[in-house]
C-alpha cells in the first residue's frame, strides 16, 4: 500500500507541474493542505473524541517536520536546478538509517539497520544519482561543490522529510493512525499559512488545471496518502520506508514518459533498476525484520 501511495505521488507530478504555470508553489501547498484537512475532518472527525495531549504533541511535531519538507523543496527549487532538487531531496534514503543509528531518534524497540538495508541504501542513492543527474553534462560530484542558496533550501527538505519518517516511527505504534493522519496534515498546514506570506507573493489564475491538481493532489496524494503512510508505518521500519519512498522518482519518470513522451536513456532506465533492486534486497532477501509496531502479549 506504501508503494501504491508514493506511485501516486510520482504520477501527479505532472499534474501538478503543469498546473503551477497558474500558481504560485507555495501558495498551492497551502490550499492543497486545507482541502486534505478538510476531508481527513469530515471522515475521521469521531476519533478525536478521545484526543489525548500526548496524540496532539505527536501530531504537532510530525506536521511540523512535513510542512519544513515541503516549504524547504518548494522554497528551494526556485533557486537551483530540478535535478539538483530530485537528487538533495533523495538523500531522505541515506538520511533516514543515519539518523536512525542515533539511539536518541532510534524507535523504541528498533535495531540497527541489517546489512541488507545498508545495502539497499547504496543501491537506491547510485540509483537516484543516475535517475537525476542531466545527460552529457559531466555530472558528478563536482556538482555538490557549487553550493547555492536553493541547495541548502534543499538540504533543508531533505532532513524535514526524514525527520517525518522517524517521527511516524515513533509514533504511529503508539497512537490511533486516524487521529495522527488527522494531526499531521492540520499542523502542517497552519505552519504553511504562517510561512507562505514571509516566503513568497502569493498569486493564482483560477484555470480548470489548477482545479483538478489540487483536488488530485490534496484527496489522493494527501489525505489519503498520508493516512496509509501513518498506518504503514505502525509496521514497517523506518528504513525500508525511506527505501519505497526513493520509488517517487521512478514513477514521475515513468509518468512523464508515459503522458508526455520524453525519451528514456540508458542510464535513467540502470538508475531506475538499481532503486528498485535495492527496494527488493531490503525486502525480500531474508533477515530478521524487527516490525515497527510492538507485539501483543499472549493471552
């Protein structure tokens, strides 16, 4: 199901690229995050009947690591390039074992990464590398030495969209993924109404395509999907989620293929491979998976 939701965030990449030739970035986070609270509202409005203070600091913190992920990548984009984007913002899949290693930011009850998830990490970042460096312009690390301002925006992303990933770790075993997926989205979008003012001049062309991508993207790649990512995560370790989440490129490229025809290279296609193997080495190769969620005691 993780797979099914970070696919629907690549495929609307498109969608959505095409509808901010009509509104300004920040500006479509910030609606797209009302109607996601909104509908997560309507649907689960219930379960905050029995809302502890504990659930609402856990939802607090993790709206807030999402909404820096957010406004720091869309800040940030505006100041380097898109592949230097895509590639800064999959460091999530190297930041996410590191910064589990730090017994402080360890979930409860997790070990260490197995060799298998290190493994799986260093074939999703060559992957990644290979998926987003520019073709025939001599990529390579030289890359990360011209640091600019929209690069350290970037960085900015990728360690708010780690830190959700550890967040959800740590929280979504202990509380209700309804109240959590309910939380998340409603702090992250009042941190996105105080900051998009100070950030940007908000501006919008009210066109059909601005329309269906914030529909598309608050319903489906929001509300929905962050719901499912709360519930995964009472199940899986943090590190095999950071390694599904490395799929988002993937599908994007797939989708923009597919929609818009651009071209596949050979490399693009070895990068997309090697993501996927190693989703696959994490996955499937056999070692003993601590689970996310505590077990229940036997009656």
């Amino acid at each position: 199901m993780l797979t099914a939701v970070v696919c629907v965030w690549g495929a609307t990449f498109v969608v959505i690229k095409s509808a901010l030739a009509d509104i300004s970035p920040l500006l479509f986070n910030l609606i797209r995050m009302t109607i996601a609270s909104a509908c997560l509202l309507a649907i689960y409005r219930r379960h905050l009947r029995r809302l502890r203070w504990a659930t609402l600091g856990a939802g607090a913190l993790t709206g807030l690591c999402l909404a820096a992920g957010y406004q720091f990548q869309t800040a940030g984009l505006r100041l380097t390039t898109p592949s230097k984007s895509a590639f800064l913002t999959g460091l999530v899949v190297v930041l996410v074992p590191l910064l589990a290693g730090i017994p402080g930011l360890r979930p409860p009850g997790a070990g260490l990464p197995k060799w298998n998830a290190w493994l799986g990490v260093v074939a999703a970042f060559v992957g990644i590398v290979l998926l987003t460096a520019p073709q025939g312009g001599g990529w390579s690390m030289m890359m990360l030495r011209e640091i600019n301002p929209g690069d350290l925006l970037t960085l900015g992303c990728a360690l708010g969209f780690s830190l959700h990933v550890i967040a959800l770790a740590h929280f979504s075993p202990r509380f209700d993924f309804e109240q959590l997926a309910i939380l998340q989205i409603v702090f992250c979008t009042l941190a996105m109404g105080v900051t998009t003012p100070l950030l940007e001049k908000c501006w919008v062309h009210w066109t059909p395509r601005v329309v269906i991508a914030l529909v598309v993207a608050a319903v489906l790649a929001t509300a929905a999907a962050f719901t499912v990512q709360a519930w995964a995560q009472r199940i899986l370790p943090a590190t095999h989620t950071a390694l599904i989440l490395a799929l988002e490129p993937v599908f994007a490229w797939l989708t923009a293929f597919l929609v818009l025809g651009t071209g596949l290279h050979g490399r693009e296609i070895v990068g997309a491979l090697l993501i996927l193997a190693g989703i696959g080495v994490t996955e499937l190769m056999p070692s003993r998976m601590q689970p996310t969620m505590p077990e229940m005691p036997s009656i």
